[in-house]
C-alpha cells in the first residue's frame, strides 16, 4: 500500500539499486502517473493513471488486466483480503474493490452526495476520492473523500466522518486510531465510529499524508509551507518551516525524518527536534514521498524530471533523467528493482541491465514506533 506499511512510514524491508540503474521496461498509460504502485505477493504490479484505468502489470511488465473508472486516479491502491483485492478511488467519487488475479468488480460505492451535474466550484472535488486507501489488520478500509470513509471488504460502509475535501491517505496507529489531514486545514485523529480524538489547526490544507514515527510522534506537511510533528495528543512538538507548500509525505526511521517540498528541496530532520541535519535541492517541486530502502539509502523524484538516489548522509549516489515531472514516490520490489511512475504516462521499472538482484532484508525494529496515541 502507499508509503509501504500501516504506519505510512515510507520504509521498505527491501534494498534499491545503489548505483546508476538501467531502465528495463516502461508501460505507456493515456495520462499522466502520480500515485505508487502497490506490488502483490506474486510480484504483479498494480496502480493508475489519470487516464481513468487501473492497470495490472506482470513482473516483465506485461499487461495482465485493466479496469475503467469514469475519471482521472491521483491515488495509489492497497490490497486487501489477502491479497486477492485491489482497492482504489477514482475522482468520479467511487471506491472500487478489483479480484487482483482477474480485474473482475467485486465492488463499486459512491462516496458521499455531491451532484455530478455540478460542474464549478468546491462540490467539483469535494467527493473525489484521491486519497490512497488504507487497510487495517481487521481488513477495514480507510480512504477520504467528503470526510473520512470506513468500510468492510465486500464495499459495505461502516461509517463517515464529515471534515472537508479529505485528499490526505489516512494513517491508522496500533491502537486503531485513524490520522489524515483534510482542506479545512485541519489534521484530525478519529476512533471508530468516527469519534474526534483531537485535531490541530494548520494555516492552511493538509493534503499530505500522516506518518507515524517513534513514540507516537505524527509527521505531516501542509500548504502552509510548514512540516509538523505532533504528539500522540496532536500538540505541536515543532515545525520545520520551507519556502513552499508540503505535499511530500515523509518517511521516517529512528534517526531520521525526509520530506520533500514544492521550493525544491529535500530535507532530512532529527526526529525529535526538527534540526536539519542536511538540505538537497533538486531542480524542481519535490511532490514525490521519498522512501528509505533496507540500507537507509533515500529515493525520490522532482519535478525536475530526474529520480534521485541518497545515502543517509544527503550525499548524491546516483539521478536518473525520465523526462517529465516525477510525483510519484518511488517503490522497491523483492528483487531490488525501483518502480516510478512519470507525467509522461508510463510506469517505469529500473534496475540493473544484467539481472542483478537484491535480496530482501528485515527492516530494524523501530523502538517506540508502536506506541499506543490514546491521551
């Protein structure tokens, strides 16, 4: 699922390329790519474009299925029931559940009841839903739209919690408290059934996802050009200020914190007091959420067209020229290979030309991570 775990964390049990890959394959959709690719338990690869289609993609890049949806996907798609189900919004207001062997519907539900005759205004994107759908232990479904969604597998809604354009993925603690930041400014944390824990006021929307690092600390960004870390009560522990709006999501490991922001920049903090401990700047707005591999090298994209490869100390490894804007953060497959997509339209799969792989390798326990966020 987007961001790789429950805790959206942005770490991977899995080692990148650390050199200069090649390109081993590209897949054209019809429209530009800006969400991840989710990878099944059998290496297919799933994710969609602004074409409107979610696509079903073999190892080799092959296509195995594709499914229309009525409008443009933003979001990345989560598995769930084993694996066997894809789930995925589409900004034509529905949630689909996809059979990931068949491509067959297994479900379809409106989310909330904005009129799709109106054509100005705020209800145009108040029901989208490109927010990347989240599945707990319990095989519940979160994703926002006019609020924030609860549902089972089969598509049946559980509950809703009313909050404004939510764009945000939500992020669901241990102790099953769902986070997400929503266009009313706000970053909100809500226990079932849709029951307000606490809510801390930004200057402006929060459309990048919450991660959730040691200790219960919640790390978000906003358009107020603002990255946060709050408490596991959702008080402010502090505030990196950049010259741009936060749409990056961060990933988060003990020792460090890396978010990406629209001035350019990469920044890599201490996660507990916010200090810098470096600056990258790449040559455009960094939309793209990083990931940390197994090694604690860092992959991203830039609006620069490039994919960046960083070790831990901001040191540049290798880029990687596609051509055209890279919002879509970066995934690592099993074998080592690094999976992107472009506003080119296609997916791309890099690694190395001669079929060198990379074993998988058990992330370090992250100490205090699964702390309870309950007061």
């Amino acid at each position: 699922m987007f961001r790789g775990d429950g805790y959206r964390s942005g770490w991977s049990d899995f080692v990148g390329p650390s050199q200069r890959p090649a390109v081993l394959w590209r897949f054209a959709t019809g429209a530009r790519i800006s969400g991840s690719v989710a990878i099944g338990r059998n290496g297919a690869l799933f994710f969609g474009s602004h074409d409107g289609w979610v696509y079903a993609l073999g190892h080799d890049g092959r296509l195995a299925w594709r499914f229309r949806t009525n409008d443009a996907i933003w979001g990345s798609p989560a598995l769930a029931d084993g694996g066997r189900l894809v789930v995925i919004g589409s900004d034509d207001d529905h949630l689909y559940g996809l059979d990931a062997n068949t491509g067959t519907l297994r479900f379809k539900v409106k989310l909330g009841s904005c009129r799709p005759t109106v054509r100005i205004g705020k209800e145009t994107v108040l029901c989208d839903v490109d927010s990347s759908p989240m599945v707990d232990g319990r095989g519940h479904i979160f994703v926002g739209s006019d609020g924030l969604w609860a549902l089972d597998t089969k598509g049946t809604i559980l509950w809703h919690f009313g909050s404004g354009h939510v764009a945000s993925s939500p992020m669901v603690g241990p102790d099953g408290t769902v986070v997400f930041g929503s266009q009313n400014n706000q970053i909100v944390a809500v226990r079932a059934p849709g029951l307000v824990s606490w809510r801390h006021v930004a200057h402006d929307d929060v459309d990048s996802t919450v991660a959730l690092g040691p200790g219960g600390t919640v790390y978000v960004g906003s358009d107020d050009g603002r990255f946060y870390a709050l408490d596991r009560r959702g008080r402010l522990r502090w505030a990196l200020r950049t010259e741009g709006p936060v749409r990056s999501s961060a990933a988060v490991s003990v020792d460090l914190v890396t978010v990406g922001s629209d001035d350019g920049r990469l920044y890599a903090l201490d996660p507990a007091s916010g200090r810098i401990r470096w600056v990258f700047a790449t040559g455009g707005r960094v939309v793209s959420s990083p990931t940390i591999d197994a090694q604690g090298r860092i992959y991203v994209g830039s609006q620069d067209g490039r994919v960046y490869c960083l070790n831990k100390e901001g040191r540049l490894l290798w880029s990687l020229s596609l051509g055209r804007d890279v919002d879509s953060g970066p995934v690592i497959g099993r074998d080592g290979r690094l999976y992107v997509g472009c506003d080119d339209g296609r997916l791309y799969a890099l690694g190395h030309a001669d079929g060198r792989s990379h074993p998988g390798r058990r992330r370090r326990v992250r100490s205090g991570t699964a702390a309870s966020m309950k007061p």
